[in-house]
C-alpha cells in the first residue's frame, strides 16, 4: 500500500535526528513515495534547501515542523503539536507562529500559546502530534472527555478538513492503548486519523546512535535543548510495506497520508527577486534618477575630464543596473557606507567583483578604478543572468556595530536580521561531546581530540585513524575507544547549534516573519533560521557587513601618528613606494595583510614584486588550484625569463601580456572568449561559470558552441581546438581579478605603514589583535626592526599598546588578571591625580576600586612600578604590608568621618636598603612576562639557551642563505606552526614553521622523522634540530633528521640522543 512519511525529523533537529536531507530523499525515491514530509523540531532549518533538493528528485515537498504550544503565557504544561503547510499563506503562518514561538520564550523552551494558533492557522494541516502531544498525553491520564474537548477545539482551529488525530507504534503497549482510543475518538468526533512514525534516523541500527546524540543534548545546561530519549529502536524510516504491517487494522490511516499530501502543494517562488524600496529625497520620482545624480557627482570627482571610454562605461551599467531593477539596492549599500564615511568609519576599497563597476565607484562604494586595471562590469552583474550582485563589505572591527545599528533604524527593527549559520561537528567537538556521552574523562578526550585539525570535513576521524601514527599507538579497535570513534564518525559533520553568521545581514521588502523564520541566539541576538543560501534562493536582499581588523589597524595607526604630528592621506600613498617594494621582495611581511603567512612570503620572494600588478598577480597564485596545477611554477619560470612565453594566436597576446602568457583571472577567460568567439562579456561569463564547473556534459556542450562561434569568426578548426583546450586547463583556476585588486591596495598599504613607521604600525596592530601568529611574534618583529619594547609602566601605559619616543611601550589590558573594570578604574584615577606617586601611593589612591592583591603582584613582577626605584623582588615583600596599611587608615577615616587627605605619599613605608631584595635573573623574569604578558619583552625567548647549548654550531635563519646545499647543520627554533600533509604512499609528514631571533624558517619531517617526534610539537615549544639543508626554486629548508625539546635536553643531557647529536656536532 503506498503511503507518505509525514513526521520525519532530519538532523537539522539538533542533537536528536539523525537523517541527512539527501539520504532522506534517496530513500523516499526508493520506496517509491510520491511525497515527502520534513518536520523537524521548533524550526524549518534545512526546509528550502529540502524542498529545492525533492523537487530535483521528483518528490512532493511537503514543509512542517513540529512545534510546541500552551495554554498561555504562564501555564507550565507544554504539548508538541504537527503542522503542515498546505500552501504559500500555510508556509507564512507557519514562518509566524515558529518565531513567535521562539521570540516570545528567549532562552526558554519555544512555545505558542494557543491564541497564536487560532491567529495563523490558516493554510496549515494540524496533527495531534506523538505521545508528548496534548491529546495523547490527555488519554495516557485516562483524562477522555479532556482529551475530547481538545481535539474539537484543534479542529475548530484548523477547519474539519484540516486536523487529523495522529496514529503511531514504536514498541510500546501504551502506544497500543492510545491508539485504540484516538481511532474510537476519530469515529465519535468525525476526526480522520493518520499514521505516522516519528522518523529521527535513517536505519533501524542507528539507534544507538541517536540515543547517544540525544545523550549529548540533555547533558547541556539549557533546558530549551532538551529532548526525549527514544527507548526502543522503531523510530527509523520504514518502508511503506512495514508501515502496512502495523497499520493492518486501519488502512484508511495509511491511505490519509496520501489525501493530506495531496492537500499540500506549496510552491515557493525561489527565482524571485525581492528588494526593499529606498526612501528618495523629495525632489527625486525614481531610484533610477537619483543613482544617475549620484554617479555624475562620482565623475566630476574622480575624472576631472572624463573619456568618451569612461562615458559609455557609465551610460552601459546604468542601462543594465534600470533594466534588471537594480538601482534601489545600490543606492542602499551607498547609503551605508556614506553613514561609514561620514561617522569615520574605516571602509574597506573594496572586495569581491564589485569592484569591477564604475557606479560601485562613482557612488565611493569601492575605491578601485575598474578602467585603470581592467575589470569587467560583466564579472559583477551579469545581465545575461539576473541574480543578486554580491556587494560584501569590509569595515573597521570598531565600527561594524554602529554601522549594523544604523541598518536597522534605516530600514526597521522588522526588517532586518542577522543571518544564521549552522555549526556543525567537526573532528574535535565530535570526539569531545562523543568522549562526554560515553562517560570519558575531559583529561582522556582532550588528549584524543588534540591530534585532530582545528577545522574539519566529514572523513576526517577516519582518516586520521588510518593514517595519524600518534593514533595508531593507541587500541582504537578495543572498548571504550572503539565505540568513541564510532559513535563521533557517525556525528562528525552533523549540526550541532545554530550561530550568528560572521557578517550576513538580511534587508526586506515586507516584515521579516513572514518569509522567513526567526529566532533568538543564546547570546540574545534574532537571527533566521535559514542559512545565506536558503536566502539567497528566496531571492532577499543578503547583505555581508564585514568587520576588518586590518582597517582598524590602519586606522588607529594614523591616529597615533596625527598625535604625533605626522599627517599622512591614504589617497597620496605613492603606490610605487620602493622601500615597501623592497620589503615585499624580501619577503619581510610579517604583519602584512594577506602577506604574512611562511607560504606567501616564500612565493614573494619569487615573484619580487616591482608594482602593484605584481602583488595583484602574487595574491591570486597564492592559491591550492595554481599552485597544485603548475600555473604558479609557469608564471614564475616566464616572469623570471626562464621559460619561453608562447602565445597559440596573436589575438592571446594584449590579454596575456601582463600575466607572461598564463590565465590567471577569470576576467582574462572572459576576454579571451569574446575576443575568438564573438561573444558579449555577459555571455563570455556565462561560458566562464560552465567550464569552472567542469561538469563533463557541460563542458562538452560549451566547446561545441565555442568551436563554432570561433570558426564562423574565421579562427580555423585547429586554433578554435587549441584556445578551448587551453581555457578549459586555467578557467577552474582563475581567481577574479577585481578582489585581488582591492586586497592588493589593503596589503601594499600595511606594508607601506610598517616600513615607515614600524613602531606605530606593529603597536596598533598589537593593540587591535590582527595577525596571523601570536602577540609575542610580532614583538619579536618589532626587536629586528631595531624598535625598543617598554615594559608596562603604571603611570606611562595605555589601555593598548602606544608608541614612546620610538618605543613601543606594553598596554596595560595585556597584564594577567586586569579585567575591562579595574582597567578603567586606574586609568581614571590616574587622569585624576596625573600619576601614582609609588606603590603606596597607588594601593591608597585605588583601595575604593578594589584592586586586588594577586593583580597588584602581576603589575610588579612585568615592571610596572619600576620607576620608584625599588627592585621587583623588595616591592613584592613590602606589598602586603603595604595593603594592610591602607586597609587600616582606610577604617579609620570611614569610622572618625574624616576626609582623605592629598598626601604627596613620594616614598614607600620602608626604605628600599631595608628590605630584602634580590634581582630577578634574566630566565625568571622571561618566564614571569609569559606566564602574565603572553610576550617576551626582556630578550628573545631562545637567548637564554645559546649559552647551554655552546658545543653546537648553531645556524641562524638569517645564515640559512649562505650555507651550501646538502649541507649538515644545527638549528633552533621556537615551533610556530605544525602543517601536516599525506604523502603520495598515505603516510604522514609534517612542515614546520620556527622562529629564532633573525627572523622565521622551515623544517620538514618526512614519516619516518614524524612518528619518531611528532610528540614534541607543542606549541612555542623550544626545538633544537639536526638536519640537511635543502634548496631548491629559491627555497631552503632544512630537512629534519632529529629533533629535541630544549628543555627536555637541559634537564636531561646524558640522554642518548643528545650525546650522539652531540658528537656528531663535534666531528
């Protein structure tokens, strides 16, 4: 008997269902279902990307959820209930009630009460819902004549044709019991029943699964997660024939399935676009007007004598932007990133393609000139295929949240939302909720989770299991850890919560909870329950506000040097500055956007950079598909004169001359297609989009259209052939041209900043926390750049890190213990009374703030009070006396009424000769920096070994260019980054980034070298390294032979490796 899945729970009912969307479609398929129905918990997470995904299948979509409801706002008892959305206005007041189910209960279980059913019921089909459903549970009380009432009032609600009483077995007696009385119900009320079968996974043998899931769920402390456990293991997806079996006594349950799913036949209009209207000044009838204003004030601006090119440019993309109706969003995003502009705001020049449009720039959208390097309007906003241009913009990380606020009071608190993005376990949180559910120690799972990647995709446990040697000392295939990595594969890749997304805002033509549903983050935040996709396919405006630490550094370093004096205009930046091109040839990035990474500045060196084509060209190499294809090694070998540079047709010759030949941008592509085949550059990115796909068949239909519109341009077969071949090798890798271009201005502009003026460069960036590395690495950058680092000082230090006559002097916030309050409460204080007189003075001028002891410790022990003289060691013996001092005159002002007095407090209570003291040697005193700065300030962390480790010839990296290849030698580090890759044979190996005093180098270890050490790559851990140097293309590094933990080494020298390295070293 055919039959439809009415009650399915995928996983996107989080922690409790099991099912993947596209497993659930697969096995409807199978079973031949015509429809299918998705009802996950509270929400419709994965609806749109469900029903764009069974419509390709030939399946019915039919969108519910389940949801819970109450009497009202203050009753304790709350029901789960089936919806169905049976049309459009279904599916909107269906978006209602889960928001008002959410928005209404923050942080608390989501519920309707039962007057917003009655409001937004139209267009919906209600079932009675499982055993947690009102009128089941009524029966399961013996409570009938209640369980009665309810269900005439549901159906009242819903409408005789829309509410059915809902049949299910699972393995319980009970459920037999209330099934008999919901089928006597039926006949007496006139109610049809329908089967279901609460589906949370796929196969009858994932049941242990889903019950540990369920485990991690109810584990938490937010009882909005929790959900029943499932005790026996029937709640899987049956096959119509099973379902028969257990529905034998009532077909017509079975034969209601199919009636409801041919009452619900929604249709989503997913190739609509819907944009809000811009509010117009009076004096303007239409959109279209006012962008044209706009841009003629752009060209007066930016072309004080505009070219006929530049002309056309702009009269062609407002033509295009009128005709698809895009003048509204452009004039929006104008909108915000003047608010950006005029509130001082940093704005990023721009990102992605649209920096391809001359409107973009005309409105100072983007700050790149799409005529001077040669972008394509077309990359952009294609008009031979409508969709929504992807303006994202980056703005300084200080000022994203006023800009967020200006969208919402712009456009409507209604209007307006975050998007959602949906975490999903990776390798470590699936080993670690997994650990927790099976009862494993958090010491044992941390050990464990460690070993896997940070960021993973679905596979990646498995793999490690196969191939990690680290893992495989381990009895995986034994209890407990055999059901550990069983049972963290099966949720590796599964969503685990949802988040805010980093920078996706949606804007709306009409009240957001109509289209899409709401809810309320644990951080308080509404956000939609659909992800960026499913918006983008409802055809909303998404906007990505992004914020941009690199701005802010920017910013804040040209604030530090306007107080300083020093005025400097971004727009006069000389972009063929040779100093700063000096420092991207050496590869000296450290700190740079987009720049600072080991690989990068190794491919710098290569390319040595001369302008800024060149840096637009580095970014773009710098990518896994040219540098794994061989266009990287062919650009270089060309660029550098080494490889001949041919072109296979004259016409290639103006598009890739300034690339050597090579097809680097997906706007050369464009070029090359409309230069042999005829085509418009809007077709020409069409034909762009095909091939990157490298759908076989798609392929195969775009070259046959290729060949014949280059041949009817008079190309012969043979140069039509060969050009196609040759798009077809580069088109997956080309990178598009206008993003580098604006990221390249971001880089060039950093680097030009930390060339310059290292000092208030490196500070702002220290203060702002970008970077790719550690604090501590870039204080180290500092020392090479020959630039002082201060220790922080009480009466000198900033909040952040500031710039002193030259020095960087430490901020404040980096001390151990400072929290935001106590930070304030001294600066304050310190404005207050101009400074702090000495230590006594300090603790009497902040005993209200309540500063507390171990906090006080921590600001001596890094330097802070070293101005009065006192060694560290005697402050800290007089600090408690200290303390109590002021405590007690603190009482006794409090109990005799008397006011403070302004003592000058100059000296300490006890002379400095008369205390104790002893100087902190060098090694304690870098340990105390760590341990409370997280920074070496007094030296480089490895000057305190050198001395220790005298009998080795050690190599410094600035020394690695000039030692032969081959050659044997020693070097120290400390470990900065461990980048582990598979070899050809599936085994493991490992690169290592280190850093000494002269600057950053690498070290390899093949397998074999791994297994043996890859228990000392820790993080900073200080390694002493024997090896062979290798060079090859420009590169050196040293291939490892054995590796050491200085430390371990200094505790323990008569190991044996260390004698033999040793001995080595002295031969």
């Amino acid at each position: 008997m055919d039959m439809v899945h009415l009650h399915v729970h995928s996983q996107y009912s989080m922690q409790d269902g099991l099912c993947s969307i596209e497993d659930l479609i697969k096995k409807a398929a199978k079973f031949k279902m015509a429809a299918l129905a998705l009802t996950d918990h509270d929400g419709l997470y994965g609806a749109i990307q469900f029903y764009k995904k069974a419509k390709s299948a030939g399946i019915k979509p039919i969108i519910g959820c389940e949801i819970r409801i109450k009497t009202n706002q203050k009753s304790k008892e709350v029901y789960h209930l089936l919806l169905l959305a049976k049309d459009k206005k279904g599916y909107n007041n269906l978006c209602q009630i889960i928001t008002k189910a959410h928005l209404s209960n923050p942080n608390s279980i989501p519920a309707i009460e039962k007057d917003i059913l009655v409001k937004y019921s139209k267009g919906i089909i209600g079932l009675s819902g499982c055993n947690n459903g009102e009128i089941p549970l009524l029966l399961s009380q013996k409570k009938v004549r209640q369980a009665e009432k309810a269900a005439c009032w549901y159906q009242q609600v819903f409408g005789k044709e829309n509410f059915y009483l809902e049949l299910y077995f699972h393995g319980f007696a009970q459920e037999k019991e209330i099934n008999s009385q919901l089928i006597e119900m039926g006949r007496k009320l006139n109610i049809p029943v329908v089967a279901t079968n609460n589906v949370h996974y796929l196969e009858k043998n994932q049941a242990s699964s889903q019950r540990l899931l369920n485990k991690i769920a109810n584990l938490g402390t937010k009882e909005r997660f929790y959900h029943q456990r499932l005790e026996t293991d029937e709640y899987y997806f049956k096959s119509p024939s099973e379902m028969e079996k257990i529905f034998s006594r009532v077909p017509q349950a079975l034969k209601n399935s199919i009636k409801i799913a041919e009452k619900c036949n929604l249709k989503l209009d997913l190739e609509e676009i819907h944009l809000p209207a811009y509010p117009l000044p009076s004096s303007y009838c239409s959109a279209q007007d006012y962008l044209k204003k706009l841009c003629l004030d752009g060209l007066k601006k930016y072309y004080s004598l505009p070219s006929p090119e530049v002309k056309t440019r702009l009269e062609y993309e407002l033509k295009i932007i009128n005709q698809i109706g895009f003048a509204g969003y452009f004039l929006i995003v104008w909108d915000i990133v003047r608010f950006a502009k005029q509130n001082n705001i940093p704005v990023g020049p721009g990102k992605g393609s649209s920096a391809g449009s001359l409107v973009s720039y005309l409105l100072n959208i983007t700050e790149v000139d799409p005529l001077k390097y040669r972008l394509f309007f077309e990359r952009f906003l294609n008009p031979e295929r409508i969709d929504l241009p992807d303006i994202d913009i980056d703005f300084g990380q200080l000022g994203r949240e006023k800009v967020i606020s200006y969208i919402f009071k712009k456009f409507g608190n209604n209007r307006v939302t975050h998007v959602s993005t949906i975490s999903t376990y990776a390798a470590r949180s699936a080993i670690r909720d997994a650990g927790r559910a099976l009862g494993f120690l958090p010491q044992e799972i941390n050990k464990i989770a460690q070993f896997m990647p940070i960021f993973s995709s679905p596979g990646v446990i498995k793999a490690a299991l196969k191939h990690l040697p680290e893992l495989q000392k381990l009895p995986c295939d034994q209890e407990p850890l055999k059901s550990l990595f069983s049972f963290a594969q099966a949720i590796e890749g599964k969503p685990r919560h949802l988040s805010v997304h980093a920078s996706s805002m949606i804007i709306s033509d009409r009240p957001l909870s109509e289209v899409v549903p709401l809810e309320v983050t644990n951080q308080g935040e509404i956000v939609s329950q659909y992800e960026k996709e499913s918006i983008k396919d409802l055809g909303l405006l998404k906007m990505d506000i992004l914020g941009s630490r690199s701005l802010t550094v920017i910013k804040k370093t040209l604030e530090m040097l306007k107080e300083n004096n020093t005025d400097i205009d971004l727009n006069k930046i000389p972009l063929d500055d040779k100093a700063t091109f000096f420092a991207l040839q050496e590869g000296k990035t450290l700190g740079v956007f987009q720049l600072e990474s080991s690989g990068m500045s190794s491919l710098l060196k290569k390319v040595s950079p001369s302008c800024l084509d060149d840096l637009i060209a580095a970014l773009s190499l710098y990518r896994p598909g040219p540098l794994d294809s061989g266009m990287t090694e062919h650009y270089l070998k060309r660029k550098r004169g080494e490889e001949e540079i041919i072109y296979l047709h004259p016409k290639l010759e103006p598009i890739l001359k300034d690339t050597f030949g090579v097809i680097l941008y997906q706007e050369q592509v464009m070029q090359v297609v409309s230069a042999f085949a005829n085509l418009s550059l809007g077709e020409a990115d069409l034909f762009r989009r095909a091939i990157s796909s490298r759908s076989p068949v798609e392929m195969e239909k775009q070259r046959d259209n290729f060949l014949k519109k280059a041949i009817n341009q008079g190309n012969t077969q043979e140069e039509a052939e060969n050009i196609f071949n040759l798009i077809s090798k580069f088109a997956h890798y080309g990178f598009n041209k206008a993003h580098s271009t604006s990221y390249a201005l971001i880089s060039f502009i950093t680097c030009y900043l930390k060339v310059h003026y290292p000092a208030y460069y490196l500070a702002s960036l220290l203060t702002c926390g970008m970077g790719y590395y550690s604090p501590d690495r870039y204080i180290q950058e500092a020392r090479r750049l020959k630039v002082k680092v201060l220790s922080p000082d009480i009466n000198k230090s900033e909040a952040g890190f500031t710039v002193e006559e030259g020095a960087i002097r430490v901020g404040l916030s980096k001390i151990k213990g400072m929290g935001e309050k106590h930070l304030k409460s001294i600066l304050s204080l310190r404005k207050e009374y101009q400074r702090f007189n000495s230590l006594y003075d300090f603790c009497c001028k902040t005993i209200s703030s309540r500063i507390n002891q171990p906090l006080i410790e921590n600001l001596i022990k890094v330097g802070a009070f070293d101005f009065t003289t006192y060694s560290r060691s005697a402050l800290l013996t007089l600090l408690p006396l200290t303390l109590k001092e002021v405590r007690k005159k603190a009482k006794d002002r409090v109990k005799n009424k008397i006011s403070e007095e302004r003592e000058l407090r100059n000296t300490e209570l006890i002379a400095s000769d008369s205390i104790p003291a002893y100087p902190f040697s060098k090694s304690f005193q870098m340990n105390l920096e760590k341990e409370i700065l997280d920074l070496y300030i007094s030296d480089h962390p490895l000057s305190r070994y050198y001395k220790e480790l005298a009998c080795f010839s050690i190599i410094k990296s600035n020394q690695i260019e000039d030692i032969c290849n081959q050659k044997p030698i020693f070097v120290v580090g400390i470990l900065i980054q461990v980048r582990r890759q598979f070899t050809k044979q599936r085994q493991v190996m490992a690169f290592l980034l280190l850093e000494d005093e002269a600057g950053f180098f690498e070290a390899i270890t093949f397998p074999a070298v791994y297994q043996k050490y890859s228990n000392l790559f820790r993080k900073e851990a200080p390694l002493l390294i024997e090896g062979t140097l290798s060079k090859n293309d420009g590169d050196s590094k040293i291939i490892a032979r054995k590796i050491v933990n200085i430390n371990s080494y200094l505790v323990s020298r008569e190991s044996y490796l260390v004698k033999e390295m040793e001995t080595r070293c002295l031969k």
